[in-house]
C-alpha cells in the first residue's frame, strides 16, 4: 500500500483536499497530543519538586507517579516511531 493509498480515502484515484486536510488534521491531531503528554511530564515534575507538595504524599503515591510517567512516555515514544516509520514507507 503506497502513500497515496492512505491518503485516498474514497479509492477514486484522486486526492482531493478534503482528503488532504483529513490526513493533515490526522498528523496534527497525534503531535498535539505527543506534545501535550510531553508539557504535562514537565509540568508535573516541576510541581513535584516544589515544596507545595509534601516527601510524604509523593511516597504513598509512588507506584500511580510510576504509571503516569509511563504513559506519557509512551504516548511520545510511540508518536515518534510511527511518524518515523510512516515518513520512511
């Protein structure tokens, strides 16, 4: 399946711009979100570090820490291997 394949939603043959700004507003949609998992992992970091936040309520809440750091990655992680794999096929 080529490129064009993908971008050719209704198989005429034609990419039309509809079927343009589909797939733009597709790629757009997953950078947005990469980056928003990308500030929010900041964000709180930074928010974990002031001393607002008490030693004591970030070890009991270590093992859900563990997991949002995780998910975030992840979600940037997989972002960047897919717009790597799809800008290379």
């Amino acid at each position: 399946m080529s490129n064009q394949d993908t971008i050719d939603l209704n198989g005429d043959g034609n990419i039309s711009k509809v079927e343009e700004q589909i797939t733009e507003d597709r790629f757009k949609n997953r950078r947005r979100m990469a980056w928003m998992a990308m500030v929010s992992m900041t964000i709180y970091t930074a928010i974990l570090l002031t001393p607002i936040i008490e030693t004591t309520r970030i070890k009991a809440l270590e093992n859900i820490l563990d997991m949002f750091y995780i998910a975030m990655a992840s979600i940037v992680g997989a972002y960047m291997g897919f717009a790597t794999w799809a800008r290379k096929k």
